[in-house]
C-alpha cells in the first residue's frame, strides 16, 4: 500500500505543478478571507460590537472575531480536503483513467491516501493563510502550534478525509461534482457552526448538523483555541469525530470495494 | 482440471444492464433491460492471438471488461489458468492487462516515464527491476528519445504506443487488446502488429485482439471468435470461417476464394436472416 501511496502522491503532485491550477487556492482562500471579512464589518460597523447574550453562554464568552476566524479557517480546511479527496475518482474518470487505475489491483485505500498526502499541504497552506489573515483582523491565536492544536487538526484532517472517500463514491454514482460538492459545503457552511453557534438553529437542525465531523471539529478546535483546553477534556467531541470517521471510512472503502464493479457498470456499461 | 490451465476459459458468459430511462419530469423511470451479451463461450490460451471480430455494438469490449474483472458477469463461470476468476478478480488483475485504442488511459501531463512508473507502482513494481523494464519497453515501442516529454506533445501514435507500453508494465501472462491500431498510419500499425506476434510466440502470452480491421485479424488472429448483437455467431480458425461461406460460394459458382472481410459480412448477415 504504501508505494501506492507515493506513486499517487508522486503522480498528483506533477500533474498540479505542471497545470499551476492556483486559481483554485485562490478561490478558497478569498471564500475563507470573505468568512471573516463580512462578519468583521457587521460586527464593528453594523452592530458595533453589541452580540445577543446568547452567544457568551452558548461559546463560552469567547470573542467574537476569533470565533469567526477559526470557523472559517477550519471551513477551508473541510472543504479543501473533501473537494480534493472527493473529487479524485470523478477525476480520473474525465480524465479517461478511471479504467486502467480500476484495472489494476492497486489498494484503493492507498491511492486515497497518496490524494490526501498531496493536497494536505496545499489545504494546510490556506488554512494557515486564513488563519494569518484573521489574526490582522484581530483574532486571538496565542494557541496556534501547541501540540493540541496540531492533535486537532489531524484529528479533523482525519474526519475529512474519511467523509471524502464516501463523497468520492458518491460522485462517481452520480456522475456529477458541481451540485453535490456545493450542496454539500452549502449545507456545512449553514448547520456546522462556522460562522454562528448551532444553538441558534432549530433542535432538528443541529441533530442533522451532527453527521457532519466538521460540526465536532470546529467545536473542538474552538475549545482548544479559545479555553485552551486539552482534547482529553472534550472526550465526547473526540469520541464524535471518531466515530464519525470511522462510519464514512466504512461507507467508503468498504462499500465501494464492494460495489466497485457494479459501480464500473453503470459508468462503462 | 489440465483443461482449464494455461488459458482463460470463460463458459455461458452472459451480461445483461438494467437500464433507468426518464419518462418525464415526475413519472418514475422505466426499467429496461439491455442483453449486451449472451450466452457466448470463449478460450485464451497462452501463446496464441485468439480474434474477437464484430462490428460496433456487437458486445466486444463488454466481453473484453468482463474477461478482464472490470465487471462481473450476469451468469455463466470464468477461470484463468483454472481459478475462477470472478471471485478472485484481484488475483486475475495482477496477470492481465488491458490495451485500448485511443488516446485514453494516460496521464498527459505526465512524461512517458513517469506514466509508467505510476502504472508500475499501481502493480507493485519498483526499484530497478520497474526502471529496467520502462527502459527496454520504451525501446520496444520506439519512445526512449521521447521518454521525458509530457505525454500531451505527444502524436496520436506516440500516445498508442505508449499506451502499449503501459499495458505491458505489470509483464501480464494475458494481454487484451482493443482496436489497438485504431486511427493509426499504417506504418505503425504495422509494427503494433510484429509486435503483438512476438507476444504470443515469443514471449507465450495469450493475447485476445478485437478489431475493426479484418485484414488484421487475419494476419494475426490463430483462432476467431465472431460476435453480432451480443451472440457469439461463428468460430473457428480464419480458414475455417472462410470455409463455412466459401463452401456455399462454391456451390453457386466458382469466381474466387472469399476473404475474411467478406465472410464476416456473410456470418453477420446470415444470423441475422439476411441475404448476404
């Protein structure tokens, strides 16, 4: 598994030098920069720093902008993998490789990862610049490279990751990235948290908000960022992202190694 | 048991698709069944060229996906080398490999090494033994001078022979061919040709070649299969075939001896209840 890992990675990484497509790391990170941008003037300029009482109990009395700036920031993070990770197959099927990567009896879960190794550093590069970014608007990072936050990060790399095999399996059936990659991140963006505490949406809509390891992630990133708590203090977040993780991996390895031919059909067929 | 060794067997193959059509905005789709192939038996030995002849629509490549693990028949039983093949399709994976016309299955921002080193890796090939052997396929298919180009300034014929090249990465001991020299001048055409002889013969690898091309089917093919419709209409060896319509051309008249090409127009027009 492991040299399928590298020869994708390897295999990724020239193909993205070689097409420069930096449009795409732009497009996020301006989506991510504009996550803190409008809310900052609203804040400041709109409600002049005056925010419902509601949201010091429901965030714990964090400040506002930090707030923003980590939702955002950790948005990106999700969005960018699961875009990268998601779109891979779908990929390789426009691209008319599809069959021969299918033909061999390479690990799927070791190109999978090469994809995730590859763009990791890109996605890590625009959640660092968002994060740069939101730290000039004000937001308080004193917690950045403690060994928490980089425990968090990988932790929710890892729920991304898992949620994008089973994204991946989905874009394949329906032949289609546009509608499900931007229904989904719609949703993401609206339910998880990023950019308001889900305790102000109605009670079925943050049950639903919970299938999504970005709503666990963001809230544990916050907890550490803000609090400086540790991870083990927020065992049922943990417990969440994991489990979580675990369903999409099963979801997207296992069903599709087993569906992977009858999947093939409906494409070749 | 010896039977089924050295040669993929494939017996009563039959692959139908359940089609949804749309019907309109809110009625719900009509189920249909598509029967791409029926009923056909088949056998690969190593070290012949064994023919899939038929024309578009015959049911060529869904045999070809089949026999090759991408999709699982609808019935009947598959072995390579006398393991079946479709409950070990990972097993029969590493020993196959597949090579299509077109200028598909490769990574055109890639150069031609790094295409095969990537399709080495995904067969776990490495190290030496995976350069040793991008090297010498690159000479086998004429592209050691083009090996560091990116694969989209490649020619249509370059990108072929690539492809060749990429589908004899894993050393497979079964090798399908589709339309290989699809769209190809005739000069290289023609080497693809020597080169899939030497397969066979020198090298002892069952090849299976569909093609458009009769003349080429002819010059390669040991033993034929024809396929019209998903139905498997005639077999045999090309001297065979041009028997079964020579025979009856013998009776009319005794004007020349039929070619291949005429003779599978006669097979398909025959199992269809036309006049050829």
């Amino acid at each position: 598994m492991v040299r399928v890992i590298g020869a994708t990675y390897k295999k990724n990484r020239i193909g993205i030098i070689r097409a420069m497509p930096w449009s795409f790391i732009v497009s996020r990170v301006v989506t991510g920069v504009t996550q803190i941008v409008f809310p900052f003037f609203i804040y400041h300029y709109f409600l002049a720093g005056n925010l419902n009482a509601d949201f010091g109990v429901y965030t714990g009395g964090a400040d506002y902008i930090t707030y923003i700036v980590l939702g955002a920031a950790l948005n990106v993070l999700a969005v960018s993998t699961l875009m990268n990770v998601g779109r891979a197959l779908i990929t390789e099927l426009r691209e008319g490789t599809l069959e021969v990567l299918l033909l061999s009896p390479a690990s799927r879960t070791g190109y999978f990862l090469g994809c995730l190794g590859e763009q990791t550093m890109r996605a890590l590069l625009e959640f660092g610049t968002v994060l740069a970014v939101g730290g000039i608007f004000g937001a308080d990072l004193r917690q950045t490279f403690t060994l928490q936050f980089v425990l968090v990060i990988l932790l929710a790399i890892l729920g991304f990751f898992c949620m994008g095999l089973s994204l991946s399996a989905v874009m394949l059936e329906a032949r289609d990235t546009y509608i499900t990659q931007n229904t989904l991140f719609f949703l993401m963006s609206l339910t998880c948290g990023i950019a308001f505490p889900i305790q102000y949406l109605p009670q079925w809509v943050q049950s639903f908000a919970q299938i999504f390891p970005l709503t666990p992630a963001v809230e544990l990133f916050r907890r550490v960022m803000i609090h400086g708590q540790g991870i083990g203090e927020n065992v049922e977040l943990l417990a969440q992202l994991l489990i979580l993780s675990v369903i999409y991996a099963v979801i997207g390895i296992v069903w599709f190694r087993r569906k992977e031919r009858i999947l093939i059909e409906r494409i070749f067929g | 048991m010896n039977e089924y060794l050295d040669k993929i067997v494939a017996k009563n193959l039959v692959k139908n698709y359940e089609l949804k059509e749309k019907q309109g905005f809110f009625r719900p789709k009509k189920r249909r069944t598509v029967h791409a192939v029926k009923d056909i038996s088949v056998e690969i030995p190593k070290g012949k060229i064994t023919g899939l002849l038929g024309i578009n629509g015959a049911g060529k490549t869904t045999t070809i996906r089949m026999l090759s693990s991408i999709i699982v028949p609808t019935s009947g039983t598959l072995t390579m080398d006398g393991v079946d093949a479709v409950a070990n399709h990972l097993w029969v994976k590493e020993r196959i490999n597949v090579i299509s016309g077109g200028e598909r299955n490769l990574y055109w921002r890639l150069t031609a090494v790094e295409n095969l080193q990537y399709f080495g890796s995904l067969y776990g090939v490495s190290g030496s033994v995976l350069d040793e052997r991008i090297r010498g396929l690159l000479e086998i298919v004429g592209l050691t001078e083009a090996a560091d180009t990116p694969v989209e300034r490649y020619s249509k014929g370059m990108k072929q022979r690539l492809q060749i090249a990429r589908g004899l990465i894993n050393d497979p001991e079964y090798i399908f061919l589709d339309e290989p020299t699809l769209g190809l001048d005739i000069v290289i055409a023609k080497e693809i040709r020597a080169l899939v002889m030497e397969l066979a013969a020198k090298h002892h690898k069952g090849v299976l070649l569909t093609t458009h091309y009769i003349s080429e089917a002819e010059e390669l093919c040991d033993y034929i299969y024809v396929l019209d419709k998903g139905a498997m209409i005639a077999e045999g060896t090309k001297e065979d075939l041009k028997d079964l319509l020579g025979y009856e051309r013998k009776v009319v008249s005794q004007i020349k001896e039929p070619d291949l090409e005429e003779t599978l127009m006669y097979l398909i027009n025959h199992s269809r209840g036309e006049h050829a």
